[in-house]
C-alpha cells in the first residue's frame, strides 16, 4: 500500500506533519478530513525519502499569467482539462511546461485542480493550493483563480516598484563612495611630494584630507574585507531564530526604515488573510498560511501568539494589538470589520490602504535621499579640492 506524506491545519489551526498509508490519494485525503484535518499539502512517497526545498520553476509573472488565463478560460464556459491545455501552449520553458503538463495530466485522471497542484509545493504555495480548494469547495473556481491572480498581480506590482525606487539612490551611494574613494586613495596622495618640495606651510583641513588619504591607501582593503566579514557574520547569526527575531524588530522599529517595513508587511498580511477569509477559509487556517506569507520573523511571532490567544476565544483585533507591531488605524479597521461581520473585505481594504502609504512613503524616502547624496557628495568633493588648492594659494600669495 502505498504511503503519502502531509502537512494540515487541526481544528484549532496547529499545523501537523505526518504520514499515513492509503489505497491512492483519494483514500488518503478522506482519512485525514475524517481526522477534521485541513490539508495544506499531500504528497505520495515517504517525506524522509525527500531531501532539500523545492524551488519554484515559475517565474513570478508567469505564474500570474497563467492563472489569468485559467480565470479568463473557465469564465468562457472552457473545461478544466482544456483550459490547462490551452495555458500550457502558451508556456515556453521546458522546467514550467513539465510541471503544468504534469497537473493537466493528474486533473485529466480525475483529480482535482487543488490536488494535483499539491504535488508541486516548491512550485505552488500552501496559499495559493489552499485558495484553489476553497474555490473547488464554494463551486467558484473561476471566481477564486481571478482573485489568486488580482492577490499575485498586486504583491509583484509592490515588490516591482520597491525594487525600482532603491535602483537610483544604490547606485548614487556606490557612486559617492567609489569616487571619494579614488580621491582618497589615488588622487590626493599624488599632492604630498608637491607639498613637501614647495616648503609651504600646510593648513590644517589639508592635512586631515592627506591624513585621510594616506589611511585609505594604507588600509582601504582591509576595511572593505572588515565589512564583508562584519557582512557575513550577520548573516550567520541569523540562522539562530532567537537572533533573526531581535535583528527584525530592531528593523521593525527602525525610525528610517521601520514606517516603511511596517507598511509593506501589514499590507501583504491583511491581503493574504483578507483573500483567504474571502473564500471561505477558516480564521485559523488564513493565519498559519498569513504567519508563512510575512517575510519578517518578529512579525511571524507575532502571528504565531495572535493564532495560540484566537484559538483560545480572542477576537482578532484584540490578539493583534497585544502587542504594538500593526499600525493602530489596521487594528481599528480590523475591529470594525469583525463587528460588522465583513472582516474578510476590511482585511483587503487595510491591504489597499497600506499598499498605497508604502508607495507614498517610498516617494517622501527618495525625495529626501537622492538629494541629501548629492549634496554630501558635493561638499565632500569641494571640501577635497579645497584641501588641495589651499597650499597653492597661499604659495601664489607669497610670490
């Protein structure tokens, strides 16, 4: 008989690892639902006959073009199998085309879309799986692949726009530090025999630049290799969890950065449970998957304690506040939304709102930085050739 291996959510939201042996797969997930389990993942094989993480072989915007066309397909009246079908004609890399053709094959043997998807975890998340069971469930599939795309869509977009505000403003630091670098290191020092020859007297800001340069020169090397070192030994720390948590939330409450982050983290958290909610998936459930979506960890603790105090009868709102990580208007939205009953719906609007004060907080962070390099560059730059043509005026004066 063969064996399959799991992961699933108990009544009260704990996830559970295990494995069970079962006819097929059908068997297999009846007896976990008869155990009240929620299945996240159910893979056939034995987990310790696995090693390493998947990875994913879709690329971002592939996997959201894909299941728009599913949505755009299975709204047209088109059967599953032959929407698939259709997708996988448009897909050109032969690692994405394997696993789609894989999951049109297992739908076409008569599994559903949410179980054939589980067999490509690395591939499709406990999110997106758990998203297309509640779709299967409530007879909306269509419906719920158009919200899973409009969820992807959004969170790529952010991501998109992050990365694109930090392009400028990282090469302008590069830039400032590369060029005072080569003033330190190679130009100024080329001025110290001209000094010396002249006999004149040398003014103090010309002697801290050639100070300055003579240190750069002497030990630049050794302090970049200081940094990486410093860089990698941060890294290191944060494979002890303890050491990850307190290095996120001194991030977190980070007075330049941490408005920011807070921003970005409690928009991807309030849509991943607002969209999970949406459909039908139960509260507990939407934050063990919510407490995997956040990419920071004192977050994800955070989540894990709000999880243990609503399974013990807290309302969400209350747990959340227990601690002062979500900005307080996400709390009060998050309460009226419980009270009205459309927390769901609140959740997504708390996602837009924050969606938007991130982007409007990236502009006032770029508005303030490009030109605060500019000018640290420029006064550092003037400040150097000040250095260098003091001792020459001041020869020209004696003339």
């Amino acid at each position: 008989m063969p064996t399959f291996s799991y992961t699933a959510l108990d009544s009260e939201g704990r996830k559970q690892q295990g494995e069970l042996d079962a006819s097929d797969r059908d068997h297999a997930a009846r007896q976990l639902q008869r155990r009240g389990l929620l299945i996240l993942q159910l893979r056939q094989g034995s987990r310790l006959l696995r090693s390493g993480k998947a990875r994913s072989v879709f690329q971002p915007v592939e996997l959201i073009t894909i299941t728009q066309q599913l949505t755009t397909l299975l709204s047209a009246g088109q059967p599953l199998d032959r929407a698939l079908r259709t997708v996988l004609k448009n897909v050109r890399r032969p690692a994405a085309q394997a696993v789609l053709e894989r999951v049109r094959e297992q739908v076409k043997a008569g599994l559903p879309l949410s179980q054939a998807l589980e067999e490509h975890p690395g591939s499709f998340s406990p999110f997106y799986t758990s998203l297309v069971r509640a779709g299967e469930a409530g007879g909306v599939l269509e419906a719920t692949l158009g919200q899973l795309a409009g969820y992807l869509e959004q969170s790529h977009k952010l991501r998109g726009e992050v990365i694109n505000a930090l392009i400028y403003p990282a090469f302008l630091v590069i830039g400032v530090v590369g060029s005072l670098a080569l003033l330190l290191a190679y130009v100024v020092p080329q001025f110290v025999p001209i000094f010396q020859d002249l006999g004149v007297p040398i003014p103090l800001v010309t002697r801290a630049v050639l100070a300055m340069g003579e240190f750069v020169n002497a030990w630049g090397l050794a302090c970049l290799l200081t940094l990486f070192g410093a860089g990698w030994l941060g890294l290191a720390a944060r494979r002890d969890p303890r050491r990850r948590v307190a290095q996120d939330l001194r991030l977190w409450r980070n007075r330049l950065f941490g408005p920011l982050l807070q921003r970005l983290e409690t928009a991807r958290l309030a849509r991943t449970l607002g969209t999970l909610l949406s459909n039908s998936v139960t509260l507990l459930g939407s934050l063990a998957i919510g407490r995997e979506v956040s990419a920071n960890h004192a977050l994800r603790e955070h989540v894990e304690r709000t999880t243990d105090q609503v399974r013990q009868g807290s309302s969400l709102s209350l747990a959340l506040s227990a601690e002062a990580l979500l900005p307080e208007l996400a709390l009060q939205m998050i309460e009226v939304g419980e009270q009205s009953g459309t927390l769901g719906a609140m959740l997504l609007k708390v996602a837009d709102v924050y969606d938007l004060e991130a982007k409007r907080t990236i502009d006032r962070l770029l508005a303030a930085l490009v030109p605060t390099l500019t000018i640290v560059m420029a006064v550092m730059v003037a400040a150097i050739m000040l250095a260098i043509m003091l001792p020459l005026m001041s020869l020209t004066s004696n003339i």
